[in-house]
C-alpha cells in the first residue's frame, strides 16, 4: 500500500511540504473512519456492558502496548536523523537494529505478563471482558500494536511517509474490519475473540510489510556496515523517552479503564463512544506528529530554523482549516453520529461537544510534544504530562461517579486546554519555534530558543 508521494505532489500541484501533511493527515483519517467502522460494528454485537468490558479491555492493551516500546519509537526518530546528518552508517545500523531488539523482547514480556495478570486477577473485577479466549487474544493484540508502533516509526525516518502512514494507520484496520465483520457472522457469540484476533494479526501484518519496504530503503552504507552502538547513551534515552510516553499514553487510554472502575462499564462505553468522535481532532494532531516527527528533527540538527519553522507552519494551516471543517460537522452531525453505535448512544451528544471542545484546542496548538522531545526536551515534557495526569485523574475521581460520561468529559477538557496552552508556549521559549496556530499570525516570528537543545545529551 506504499504511495509515490511525488506522483501525489505533480497530481494537485502544491509544495512539497503541504502534500506530506495533506497525505500524512488523509492517512490518518481514513484510519480514523475505519476504527469508527470496527467499533460501530463490534458495539451493535453486543450490548452497552459488553461492549463497555471490551472498550476497557482495548485501552488496557492498547495503553501496555504504548509502554512496552520503551520508547524506541521516539528513540528511532532522533537517532536516526542524528545518525544520518553525521553519516556515520554503522551507528545508523545499530540504532535501528538496538530498536528492534528491545521493543521485540519488552513486547513479549508485556504479552505474557498481561496474560498472567488477568489470569491471577478475576477480570470482572477491572471491567474487562471476561471470555479467557478473548484475553489470549487481547495479549496477543498487544504485543502486536507494540511492534507495529516500531515498525511506524522506523518507517517513516527510514523510508517517509509514503510507507509509515498507510501501513500504521489503515492497513492494520483494514485487516481488522474485514476479519471481524466475516467473523462475527461465522461464530456471532465469540465477538470480543474474534476483535482482538482479528486486530492482532492486522498489527503483524502491517508491521511485516513495514520492516520489508525499511529492509529495500536502508541506503547501501547502512545495510553493509558493521552495526555499531552507543548502548548506554541509548538506555538512556529510551529511559526519559519511556517516561515521556508512558505519560502520554496514560492521557490517551486511562480515561475509560478509570471510568469503568469509578462508575460503571455502561458509563466507560458512554464516554468510549463519544471519545471516538472527539478524537477525530486528536487525529488531526496525530497525523501532524507523525509527519512533523523526522523532518523537525531533520531541520533542527541541521541548524535550519527557519525551514522548521515554515514546516511547522505549513502543517498547522492544513490543522486549522481541517479543524474549522470537522467542528462544523461534529455540532451540527453528532446525534446522527452517535447513533450509528446505537440510538441509545444518541443522548451523549452533550458530551461529544464538551471533549471536542478540549480535542480541537490541543489540535490548534500544534505538534509541541514531538517538538519538544525532538529537541532534548523529553523530561520538561514527561514531567509536564505527569502533573497533568495527576490532576484529570483526581478530577475524573470527582467528577465522574458524579455525573458518569459527562462529568468525565468536562475533567478531561478542563486539564487537556490549559495543559496544550501551556506546551505550546514551551516551545516557543525553549526551542525557539512556534507550532500552534498563533504561528499564523502576522508578524509573530517564533523566539530565540533559551538553550541549545542540540547540545543536549
């Protein structure tokens, strides 16, 4: 499913730069439509507690997944552009080869260590589902997502975009959709088994086809060289990195585990499905993350400021313009779009608005994590995001059994918008770029960075 992204370029005519975000963010939201397709389906096939078991299951999964990487997704982009602006190709070799066998072994360890958790732990206890055929499937889901995170990230500094964001946001899904729709239909009393199955071979798959395509782009110098490692430089990067995404990834996938603990796996599949929808402005952030990550660090180990800067501002237009459109959908199309889950879902409407409130800020202020992490900043980031963990969890902790999906909804916004202000104005203090929409402004010009960020360790 690889693109020639020049072939797309000379097709619409525009810079090069707006056809890889304008690409990154297609991929990303046809991934978005797909993963609102496998959900709708799997939630007309159960009933609301069932489908809110599952809903915790998945972001338990999908939450180990994140972590088990240890940051080698982060880690691959930085050395990578280190690596190559200094051509020294066996430590080119060695930082991709290092990624790989670190996130293979910790992916394994959290399969089999989630599988013997559940197993020891009675899983109705913590609002998972409670089929043991579909907990082997949820560990082997796991450790699938935990490669594939890789494999994306390896991709996409390795060989671009053309092959990470296919692959990484739709081919995966693809394969899930149609094996659980085929399915469902075979063995209907099986549905959580056979989602997570199904979503586990999907993730190898697209993670096969990503290390074949990395194998056939590594430049020659690097395929022959003598791998070389900087191991202990290395560990310790991936240590802050882990830090850093581990806290994100407690962001993304802790609000539903918390809700199923704190109110009920009902409320947990309320606010799952409104956060689906809301997310599609997280998608929006995701798709420029991802296309920003290796050309930001590209142009800031190059000392190019005023490239980065223009790339920044490049995808943050395409964010706004996207933004405006998708808001416009959202408040006029949510009931509608709640109801494609079940009419039942149809009286969440009040909280889809209140997080796509919060979602669609963060998106206008930009790819400051992958900025920040991009540039040394990993523990002014990780720590920024650890204290805005503390207080949506002790928010959620209130307000949630208080008013179930909806009061979730108003904590989470309420933490998310000063949290993504708050990133943003780093970036523009600490690194000297500006990525939020405010960078559109005329005759805003981004600050002076306060310290040299490529010197740092």
């Amino acid at each position: 499913m690889s693109v020639p992204l020049a072939a797309f370029r000379g097709r619409v005519r525009v810079p090069p730069a707006l056809a890889g975000a304008v690409f990154a963010l297609a991929a990303k939201a046809i991934g978005s439509v797909l993963a609102l397709a496998i959900f709708a389906v799997a939630a007309r096939s159960l009933g609301e507690e069932a489908f809110g078991r599952l809903a915790v299951t998945f972001n338990v999964a999908a939450f180990l997944a994140a972590v088990a990487v240890l940051g080698q997704d982060a880690l691959i982009i930085r050395s990578w552009a280190e690596t190559r602006g200094a051509g020294d190709d066996g430590a080119s070799r060695g930082a991709y080869l290092f990624g790989w066998r670190v996130t293979l072994a910790a992916g394994a360890l959290a399969a089999l260590g989630f599988w013997v958790a559940v197993g020891l732990i009675r899983p109705d206890r913590l609002s998972l589902t409670t089929e043991p055929a579909a907990l082997g499937a949820a560990a082997a889901f796991l450790f699938g997502q935990t490669v594939l995170a890789y494999a994306a990230h390896a991709a996409r500094a390795i060989s671009g975009i053309r092959v990470s964001e296919p692959h990484g946001e739709v081919t995966w899904r693809l394969v899930t959709l149609a094996a659980l729709v085929i399915g469902i239909a075979v063995v209907p009393a099986a549905t959580a088994t056979v989602f997570f199955a199904a979503a586990a071979a999907g993730s190898l798959l697209a993670a096969a086809i990503q290390a074949a395509m990395i194998r056939r782009d590594l430049p020659l110098a690097v395929r022959t060289a003598c791998p070389r490692y900087a191991t202990r430089a290395w560990a310790a990067r991936s240590g802050r990195l882990a830090g850093s995404t581990t806290a994100e990834a407690t962001a993304q996938y802790a609000d539903v585990v918390l809700i199923g603990l704190l109110a009920s796996p009902t409320a947990s599949a309320a606010y799952f499905v409104a956060a689906r929808f809301a997310n599609v402005f997280a998608m929006i952030a995701g798709g420029l993350h991802g296309y920003t990550s290796s050309r930001f660090a590209t142009l800031h180990y190059a000392g190019d400021r005023a490239g980065a800067q223009a790339l920044l501002g490049t995808v943050i237009a395409v964010a706004f313009a996207l933004v405006a459109v998708l808001a416009a959908v959202v408040a006029v199309g949510g009931p509608l779009l709640l109801s494609l889950f079940g009419e039942g879902y149809r009286s969440e409407y009040a909280t889809l608005i209140v997080l796509s409130a919060g979602t669609a800020f963060a998106a206008l202020m930009g790819p400051s994590p992958v900025v920040l992490m991009a540039t040394g900043h990993e523990r002014l980031y990780g720590t920024t995001i650890i204290v805005a963990l503390a207080l949506r969890a002790a928010a959620l902790a209130v307000a949630a059994p208080m008013a179930g999906a909806f009061g979730a909804a108003v904590a989470v916004s309420a933490v998310l918008i000063p949290t993504s202000l708050f990133l943003a104005v780093v970036c523009r203090r600490q690194v000297g770029a500006d990525p939020s929409v405010l960078a559109l402004l005329p005759g805003r010009a981004a600050a002076r960075p306060a310290q040299n960020a490529a010197d740092r360790s």
